[in-house]
C-alpha cells in the first residue's frame, strides 16, 4: 500500500488507485494513478472538502434547528410517551435558552419548565405528549438519533445544522467550529453533514474529564479546501481493501480523523442486449424525464451505432495501446441470434484483438436474457427467483445483487475427511456456519441501512423496503467453492478431469444446491451457490492449509502455493479449448450464482470470422452459461498493442528507450543474455 502523509493526513492507498489532486498553479482536479504522484518532488495538493450540489430538503429551518438542538441538548423517554425533553441554561446562555422557547412557539409545540439542578443549574424544557409525537414523525422514529434526511440536506442546511448543534455542544473559535461528544454514531453523523456543508473535517480523541470516564471526540470544522501531501512510500499491509464506486469516480474518505477527498476504481460490467429487450420493446422512450410516443423497439438502428462506437473505443485502447481493464462489457447470446448481421462486426473484431467481451449462452438455456443479471465479471442472478417472490424488478433497473460471499475451502474437507459420510458432516457444518454468518451480515447491513450509514442503498432501495418491509431481501446471500481439484486429489488421490473424480464433483455440488435450497426455505431470504472468483482466497488459503497441514496437496510450489478456481481443470493441463468446455459442461451449469469459463487460445487470432464461429459452436453445442475468448497478445510500453506473443517488442527502440524502459523490468535471469546491453546494464 502507499502511505500519503502530512502533519494531518495519514492515508492508505492501494496500488493503481486513482487520487484526486489539484493541477500545480490551476484551480483546477484530476485524477491520477498513485503511482504517477512519485515523480513529483513538490507537496502535493489535495481536495478536503468541497460544495454539495444537493438543493434544500422540504424541511423548514425551524424544525432543522430544533432536531439540532435535541440532538445536542435534548433526551427522549424511553417509556410511556416517550416524551422530548431539551435542557439549557438561562443563566449562563440565555439567548439560547430565548432561540429555543422561540423555535418551540414557531412551531406551536406545547412545553413545561421547569428549573432542575445536577451538574448546574438549567431549565429542563419538556415538550407535551402530543408535541414529542410530531417531533418523532420528524425524527422517524422516537429515539435520539441521527434521521436520514440530514445526509440530504444542502449546504446552506447542514451549514445551519451544525451552527446550530455547535451551541449546545460546541463553541466557534474564529472561523473554527469545534464540537465535543462521547458519542462515536454521532462523531460520524456530524462529520457527514459537515461534509455537505463544504467544511474540512478533523477528529481527535480526547482523554475523559470530569465525571464521566468516557473517550471524548473532538471534531473541528474549518473552511480549508486543500491540504499538501509532504510524503509518500509504501508500506505492508494485510487489511481489508474497499472498493467503493460511484458516479463522479470521487470518493470522501476518513481515515486518522482526517477527511479527505479522493478518486476510486470503478469496477463496471456493462450488459448488451443486440436487439432491444422484451421488457422495453413496447414501453415507450424518455427524453428529458418525459414518455415519447416512440417505443424502444423503434430505436434498432441506434442501439447498434452504441454497440458499434463502444467497440471500436474499446479496441483503440488507451494512449499506450493497452487494453481498458473496465468496463467489462456482457453480450447475451439468443437462439434467434444474427449471426450474419454486419453491425456485429465490430463485437467479433474487439473480440479478435483483445478478447474482452463476456458471452452470456442463452441458446442451451431455459433462460431468457430478462432473467438474468451478470455483475462484474462473475456474480450472475437468476431474477425468476425474485419473480417468484413478488420480488419488486424494474427492468434495468432490478434492485438486487449479493450481500456477501461465503467461500468453502474445499481442499482441506477433502484432506481431513477418512470417508464419504465424515466428507459431508464436515461439508453440512461449514455450510450452516456459512449460513449463519450471511445471516448475521444481513441484519447487520439492514440495521446499518436503517439507521442511514448506507444513505445512497437507502434511497435506491426504499421501494423494495416499502413493499418488502427490508432494504435487502431482494438480494441473495451468495455461499461458493474453491479448490474442487485439490479437494480431489486429498480426498480420492485423483485429479479432477479423472472421470471418478469428476462424478464426485458433480456430487458435490448437487449435495450444496440442496444445502442452499433449504436455506432459502428455512430464513426465508434468497440464496445462490457461486464459483467465487477467489483472486485472493485462491492463495491465503492454500498458504494457511499448508502451514497447518504440511502434506496437504496444493497447486503451485511449496513456497507459494494455491488453489485451482473452483471446479476448473488445472492450470495448464491442456491447450484444448473443447477438451476444457466438455469437461466442465456439466459442472458449470450446477452453480445458481454465476460462473465463468475462460477460454485462453494460446495464440493471436488473424480473422474475426473465427472468433464468430467458435463463439457459434460453444453456444449451440454447449451449456456453459458464461464464457470468454482470450487471444494471446503483448503490449510494448512504446510501441504499445502487438498480436501474438512476445517476450521482446520486434521493433527498434532509441537509446532514451531502453534507458527509460529496460532498466525497469523484471525478468526471469534466463532471459537477461537475450537483452542488449544498455537495457541491463544497470540491473
């Protein structure tokens, strides 16, 4: 990871992360790769806050004020009326004291004083049954809490939000706004309306005082737009990394107490339907908010000038001629599928060139393409099981996904089960912990949801919670396998393309969509068995497993081991594309979550009429529901895209070349006498 640090700033970024930083003597942002700020040898600046486009929230700002100031100086019974109560001193603040009687008849609440003393004396202002009821309909609920409305409000009413809060707990130093509490939930509300409110957000923790024995928090907000980067290297780290997407590609993160501004990586997978889709052939189109009088059905020719421009920008690559990691674009391949139409051309060619796209069979399939979503380069849902439920789809639009993935370690069932029985005792176990686990994440995310920590999941699924009662439940809870070959070869000593090892494969994973099954039934909530794509677990836990268990047998070297990607042949086994899609025919189509297949040709692709057909004769003699070609090609960091492979570029390079280039990269020693001179000289 790369350490970013200053007096303040003490972030963590991930290699290929994109920052947000200001153009040196510009007023000007961009974003860049983390990698490229090395070069830089001046601090560099970076946005910590920034002006929210949100427009006012219906809400006066008498009842913002007052929300403000129960929040801050106010108690709600927990019994009976469960009656709202603000306490202020008419001493020591009187104009406070006056802004909130004022507020109170504004409002036409009805309230009693009373003088009360405790740590000083104070007015304890306790407002009607009646009154705490219209405060808890603001509220939504009658409990001292952040609402979710605050996350929405402009900057002009989060900016009087915290003026307002600050009074009760807080007080102004020059521009500064400083707020103390003991609270963490509402550490993280304030910093959030902070946020909108376009101020630079700070926390320190605080030593307790007085007669509480609780951490303080300190949280100070000040009208500073950038901060300089003084520092960057690179450190170990073994944490979660968060993947966060959105629209601007911008994400607001706090980390140390610091709030900063910075960029994020999208992960996207873009799903292309040739001809327009059942669900929108009849529906009419919307121009500027408004229904046309034209239908989807009517705009063919438009959907391929799309297909056609979003290839040939694919294909063009980036300024070095590399392939665009994202987004991952998924076709969805039809029995009435035209294969001879020239405006697929550009699909077959991009395919030739990179292999990017992701082919969805529905020819071999009871599936139409409306009822299925593929999700990144994996996770694919079967949305008959929301129809089943009634589950709320909006076309395009289905307000589903997975709230998590369990993964099975496979390989060390195998190697410490003596015989088939103990094999399934041990597999029945993971899984039910597997279940409970997902099940405790649900309600977590739900009570998270609920309580406005996930504000953009709300408001997207606040048509699913009215109709469902939950946020979530149009969403699976995902459980998938890794290492089905090792699991093989501890358990049955045989490889998995050994045909008896095959057929207990197939067992298995028939025994886990049972399993599934009656989950589903049993909590009521949806559940799908996924070939988990295991980037990282495929290497933890073979590296864990041969730790503790020395013989276990592992892919890989004893040094760096791993495990083959759920049921997949092994690495290497063999060149034949057929050989790998008739084996694996009947094991990829048993997972109910998604999978993938992916085809490596092992050499360049010379005519897009191959890649048409080979992609013809998999889908029409094939169930494998989700595939992809993969040429072989090469990328010279000067010359950029060539076809084939190549260990060496076979065009010339300048002197500044090779000092630029050679000198940087890693190869294998055998390959150094190859080299010429200059480009190794210094290695």
């Amino acid at each position: 990871m790369y350490n970013l640090k200053n007096r303040n700033q003490d972030q963590l970024i991930s290699p290929g992360h994109r920052v947000v930083r200001q153009i040196f003597n510009t007023d000007n942002f961009i974003l860049q790769p983390v990698e490229e700020l090395l070069n830089f040898k001046s601090p560099i600046p970076i946005p910590v806050s920034a002006p929210s486009n949100n427009e006012d929230f219906p809400i006066s700002d008498e009842e913002l004020k007052l929300i403000a100031w129960i929040l801050a100086e106010g108690s709600i019974e927990k019994d009976g009326s469960k009656r709202v109560s603000i306490y202020q001193s008419k001493e020591r603040h009187f104009e406070y004291y006056k802004e909130i009687i004022s507020l109170l008849n504004s409002l036409n609440l009805s309230y009693t004083e009373k003088e009360q003393e405790s740590w000083g004396k104070c007015i304890h202002i306790r407002l009607s049954p009646k009154s705490s009821k219209y405060v808890h309909y603001i509220l939504g609920n009658p409990k001292k809490i952040f609402p979710s409305f605050l996350y929405k409000l402009s900057s002009r009413q989060a900016r009087l939000f915290i003026d307002t809060y600050a009074k009760g707990d807080g007080w102004k130093e020059g521009r500064r706004i400083r707020i103390i509490t003991t609270d963490l939930d509402f550490i993280n509300g304030l910093s959030a309306i902070g946020v909108l409110a376009g101020f630079n957000v700070s926390i320190k923790l605080r030593e307790p005082k007085g007669n509480t024995k609780k951490l303080r928090y300190e949280i100070t907000f000040t009208e500073t737009k950038t901060d300089y980067i003084q520092k960057i290297e690179t450190v170990p780290y073994t944490g979660i990394i968060w993947s966060v997407h959105t629209e601007n590609e911008t994400v607001i993160a706090r980390r140390a107490g610091q709030i900063f501004i910075t960029g994020n990586t999208p992960f996207t997978n873009l799903t292309f339907d040739l001809k327009p889709s059942k669900l929108y052939a009849k529906a009419n189109v919307i121009i500027g908010g408004k229904p046309q009088k034209e239908t989807y059905e009517e705009f063919h020719k438009e959907m391929s000038m799309i297909n056609r421009a979003f290839c040939e920008l694919m294909m063009a690559g980036d300024a070095k001629g590399r392939i665009f990691t994202f987004p991952i674009p998924t076709y969805n391949i039809t029995k009435d599928f035209d294969w001879d139409n020239p405006d697929y051309e550009p699909l077959w060619e991009m395919t030739r060139k990179y292999g990017i796209p992701y082919f969805a069979n529905f020819v071999n399939s009871d599936m139409d393409p409306d009822d299925a979503r593929s999700m990144c380069c994996r996770l694919r849902l079967d949305q008959r099981e929301l129809r089943k439920r009634g589950g709320g789809l909006f076309g395009a639009n289905p307000l589903t996904g997975s709230i998590g993935v369990v993964t099975i370690n496979l390989p060390r069932i195998g190697y410490l089960s003596t015989c088939e029985e103990e094999f399934f005792e041990r597999l029945e176990r993971l899984m039910e912990l597997a279940k409970i686990s997902l099940e405790i994440k649900r309600k977590v995310i739900e009570d998270f949801t609920e309580k406005g920590l996930y504000p953009y999941s709300k408001v997207y699924l606040e048509s699913v919670k009215q109709a469902r009662g939950q946020y979530w439940c149009n969403h699976f809870s995902t459980i998938g396998v890794i290492g089905m070959n090792e699991m093989c070869l501890n358990f049955l000593g045989k490889p998995i393309y050994d045909p008896s090892a095959k057929e207990f494969a197939i067992k298995v994973l028939k025994f886990m969509r049972d399993k599934i099954a009656n989950f589903q039934e049993e909590t009521g909530n949806l559940y799908n068995l996924e070939a988990t794509p295991a980037e990282g677990t495929s290497y933890r836990l073979a590296r864990i497993d041969k730790k503790k268990f020395p013989k276990i047998k592992t892919a890989g070297t004893d040094p760096v081991p791993y495990y083959t990607n759920s049921c997949h042949l092994p690495v290497n086994y063999t060149d034949d594309i057929f050989e790998i899609l008739t084996h694996q025919d009947d094991l990829q189509v048993l997972f109910t979550g998604g999978t993938v297949v992916h085809l490596f040709v092992g050499e360049e692709i010379t005519d897009r009429k191959i890649v048409k057909e080979l992609v013809k004769t998999i889908v029409e003699n094939f169930k494998i529901p989700y595939f992809s070609i993969t040429p072989t090609f090469s990328i010279c960091p000067v010359h950029g895209y060539l076809p084939g492979k190549h260990e060496f570029c076979p065009h010339p390079h300048t002197e500044e070349d090779l000092e630029k280039f050679g000198i940087e990269i890693e190869l294998p020693i055998t390959l150094l006498a190859k080299l010429p001179e200059k480009a190794y000289k210094k290695l």
